[in-house]
C-alpha cells in the first residue's frame, strides 16, 4: 500500500475522555474515531488490524471442525421469554419495536438463537456433534461505556455454540475448544492465560476465561508459578492449612476508643493484623448473618453465593446491625450474639485461636477469643474470600501470585440450561427423546486489539505483535521528490517486498523525516526501512525494528532477504 493512495489520520492529543492507554493511542493512531458514547467506527487502518485478528480466530475455528454461520443481529422477544431472559437480562439490553409494535431487541449474545435452529434443524444423534459459530456485531448497553473499544456498547465477537449427545462428548469439544482459543492468542502473539471462573449470566457448569497479561486489567487473576493452576479470584480457591492451636490466652475486653478497623485495632494492641477477626453483617435469604474473615482478608461475593443454602444476600444496613447486635459498626463480633444470628466463618477463620474480634460494645473489641469456649462453633464453615500472595496453591504445587488480565475469551459447559427450556431435542439410539447437551464459546475480536494495546506500548505509541499489525514493513524515503535515486530505490524495494508477499507500507506522501518516523512507531508498524542518498551512496539502507534501541545499515541488496528473514517468511 502507497500512503498517498491510503488514508493516515493520526493526531498529536489524546480526547479529553480517554483514560485508557489503548483508547489514547486508537484515537491518535487513526484506528478508530468516536461517533457516540461506546459507539466507534473502525478506519481503514484500524479495520485492517481487526480482519487480521478475525483472520486467524476463523483459521483456527475451521480447523477445530466449527461451522461458521451468520444469524440476526435482530431478535425477537418471544425467543428470550422461552428461557426466561427477556425479563432478567437487564439494561443492558436494548430492546426495539417494529412498526407493529412488535417487540425485539439487538442481540447482547445468541444462545436463544442458535438453539431456535437446532430444535428445528437437528433431530436424530446421527446429527451430533455439531458446533456453529458466527464473527458478528453485538450490543449491549453499558452503564458506562469508557475506555474506547475496550467496553464499547456495540462491538464484534465471534460466539460459537456445540451441541451433543452426551456430556462426555461436550467435554471432548470443550477441550477442543480451549486448544482452539489457545492456539488463537499464541498466533496473535499474546501473553495470556486461561483461568477457572465463574458462568455468571450466561449459566451453565464449568467455564474458563482467557485473559491477556495487562496491568491495566479489570480482573485480578491467581496463578502458580509451579504449576498450571490459574482461576479468576473471584473463584480461586483459598486454602487453609495447618490446624487450631490450643487456647492460651483468657478472653478480655480491650478499649479501642477510635479503633474501628482490624488494621487499627491490630496497630493499637502490637499485634499482627493476621490475629484480627472482622465481622461483615449481612442479611441472607432474609436472616441476619455474620461472615466472619481474617482481619486482612476480604469477602468474595461470588463465593459466598455459592456457599450452600444461599440464594440471596446483601449487605446489612446500620440500622439491622444496631437492632441485632444492640451495637454500632465497627465494634460488631460474633461473641455472644443472640441464637438467631447466623454465622459463616471462612476457613481460614475456623483455625484461628487466641483471636481478637469486636465486642458488640461501642469503643471496645474482645482479645483472646477462641471457638468452642467463647463462642459455639461456627454453624457454616467455607471458603468466602479473596486469594492473597502466598496462599497455598489449591493444586497443592506452591504458592499463589496475583496479576492482572483483560479477558478476552470465555468458554462454557451450558449443558442443558438453553435446550431444556426451549425443548430442543433429539432421537437417540434406542429412539428415546433426549434434551441436548450444549457449549458455548466467545471471543471478543473488537477487546482483543485494544488489549493487545495495553500490553505492548511506549512513549512513542503502540507495539503490535506481527501477527496483528497493519502493515508489517513501512520504507520511509528521506527526499523521495528531490532524489530520483531515492524515489527509485524506495519503489524498487517496495515491489520485491510485494512480489514476496510481505504487508508493506511505502510512505510516499514527501513527509519529513521526524513525521514518518513518529507516524510508523505511533500505528505499531514492526519494521522500518529509511532509504537516503547518503546511504545509497554506499549501497545501504538503514532498518530499525520497533523496539529496537539502534538503527542498523543493510545492503541495499540484502535487504528484501533480511527482512523475510525478520518476518519468518
């Protein structure tokens, strides 16, 4: 491509709005422009980045054995009432009407979808397994969409649906699946990793997020430096080892005037905050309750959703923790409370003795307190909170580290949640009718450009992998209309490159040396050929790879090799 006969729209300011670095450099590279609020519309430049990511999620789908197909972006409201998430979806879906007074909305995602035509299309386990998928635009209304194309409102996403006969035969498409996504963001030249996680609204049993390595990320993730274990800390699980000490101290209340918090209960009393216990008061399924939690610990809200017999919680408000423990926050503890409070300790917390917790009594808290003797066991013990830095690995192969990561990609075992309820069924063997097994399987297409951003930037603009550039090669002409010798240099090396194959830019628009140069490593562009009369006066061109620290000077006539070479080509 000739950058006179292409259009380059970069801009020296960021907009006022972006907080993101990705959103930053999009914008001032040209890749994207705003047209409303999470509303973007891809330039040519930008588009190109996003068909080569979209390129490579297809390859890889096709060779999985997925079938690729297109349904409606526009859905009808009689297909989200079969399962019930017409009313339980939420604002996030924007719902429309015809002309009719019809009712229909623009689709967040396609599970009632797809499972409309597999009822209808497949009747018999000759016809399973299948697993469809589509590369489409999507809409969901985000509160606050912020941070460009990262958590825009209308984005592209490739959604893929598996249906069987079995579980053991969703499981094998599962892991096909997950060797798919993988291959997928190692293509793309990504630092990622796939992590246990929660289903959330989509439903379903097992499901796996893929998250790209970002200090920037939403999520914060636990791994294990040992082992493959990985998981959201939303779901990580949180290992207590070790057993319960005896007791050793008498239980005593201690003034704590000002000290509402562990940290400055700890501080006063010259103890480590690890020997604090806090009480989180909540109401649960309509009973008040204490989560009780190491002092440094925090409360997991997914997993105490999980915990058994839980349906639904929130937290307490001031006025049901006074008119149940007779005592204002911040000095609340599980000590003595009356039979009809429930109490949830953590793991963590079951081990503990000798500990100090609030005594349900303003400006004071209770030192030495332990189960069995100050207070009945715990009526639920379970994992409610977050992973810390050097928790045992639930792997039992080390110890967790924490990271952060932008997800990607997510992966489903829906089993029956959709076919159930919108009866799609099948013929087996023995002719019997049997509700089909169902997967599910997204990737962000539009999330993964902005997130390859976050994780390869400087001061000069974006680092691209090659594989998502867009243009692998840029020749930048230092007088290509004063130098004949320069022009002719400049075009012949950009037809070689051509005729090879290679995604070269020639940047023919006469442009100074300064401009080229920040223009190229502002849009991510890997490699850098500078054609000059000084150096074809020796037979050379110079090159700079985009994060090279120096420059170097090839032969004129090695160079369309040396950079195949650099390309893998």
């Amino acid at each position: 491509m000739r950058a006179s006969q292409f259009f380059i729209a970069t801009q020296k300011e960021a907009p006022s709005d972006a907080e993101l670095i990705s959103h930053k450099l999009m914008v001032r590279a040209g890749l994207i422009k705003k047209l409303g609020s999470g509303l973007y519309s891809w330039m040519p430049l930008g588009l190109r980045v996003l068909r080569k990511v979209e390129n490579i999620v297809r390859d890889e789908m096709n060779k999985a054995g997925a079938l690729e197909l297109l349904m409606p972006a526009v859905q009808p409201k009689e297909l989200w009432e079969e399962t019930g998430r017409w009313a339980v979806f939420g604002p996030q879906m924007l719902k429309i009407q015809d002309r009719h007074e019809r009712d229909f909305c623009f689709g967040p995602t396609h599970e009632e979808v797809i499972t409309d035509i597999a009822r209808k299309e497949i009747s018999s386990y000759k016809q399973l397994p299948l697993n469809f998928y589509q590369i489409q635009t999507k809409f969901r209304d985000e509160i606050r969409p912020r941070f460009g194309v990262m958590r825009a409102r209308e984005f592209l996403m490739k959604d893929a649906y598996s249906f069987h006969t079995s579980y053991d035969c969703l499981a094998n498409t599962y892991n096909s699946m997950h060797t798919a996504y993988s291959n997928i963001f190692t293509r793309l030249g990504l630092k990622f990793r796939a992590v246990k996680a929660d289903s959330g609204a989509i439903g379903g049993d097992g499901s796996q997020e893929f998250h790209v390595l970002a200090d920037s990320g939403e999520d914060a993730l636990a791994y294990c430096e040992h082992s493959d274990y990985a998981a959201n800390v939303e779901l990580a699980e949180a290992v207590a080892t070790g057993s319960r000490a005896a007791a050793a101290e008498a239980m005593r209340e201690v003034d704590t005037p000002k000290q509402t918090t562990c940290e400055d209960v700890a501080k006063l009393l010259e103890l480590p905050v690890t020997k604090t216990v806090k009480s989180v008061a909540l109401v649960v399924d309509g009973v008040f309750t204490l989560a009780l939690l190491r002092g440094d610990h925090q409360l997991n809200e997914v997993k105490f959703g999980k915990v058994e017999g839980v349906k639904e919680f929130r937290l307490a408000t001031e006025e049901e923790i006074r008119a149940n423990l007779n005592c204002p926050p911040g000095f609340i503890g599980p000590v003595g409370v009356n039979t009809n409070v429930r109490v949830v300790a953590d793991r963590t917390v079951a081990l503990m003795s000798d500990f100090v917790c609030g005594a349900n009594k303003p400006k004071f808290h209770l030192a030495g307190v332990n189960f069995g003797r100050d207070l009945p066991e715990p009526s639920v013990v379970a994992d409610i909170r977050n992973v810390v830095v050097g928790d045992a690995s639930p792997d039992g192969k080390g110890t967790l580290d924490l990271c952060r990561g932008i997800e990607v990609g997510h992966i489903f075992q829906l089993r029956t949640k959709y076919s159930e309820a919108m009866q799609a069924t099948y013929l087996d063997e023995n002719g019997q009718t049997q509700v089909m097994e169902m997967g599910c399987y997204g990737i962000g297409v539009s999330r993964i450009v902005g997130a390859a951003i976050e994780q390869g930037n400087d001061e000069k603009g974006i680092i691209f992998p090659l594989s998502m550039a867009p243009f692998a090669v840029v020749i930048c002409p230092i007088g290509l209309d004063k130098s004949e010798a320069v022009k002719q240099a400049a075009f012949d090396l950009y037809q070689q490159l051509q005729q090879a194959g290679v995604d070269v830019l020639l940047d023919d628009r006469g442009e100074r040396p300064g401009v080229m140069f920040a223009e190229s490593d502002l849009m991510g562009i890997p490699h850098r050929v500078v054609i000059g009369d000084r150096g074809l006066a020796e037979g050379k061109v110079e090159y700079k790879g985009r994060t090279d620290a120096e420059a170097q000077n090839l032969q004129v006539t090695e160079c369309v090799a040396f950079l195949r070479d650099k390309l893998g080509q």
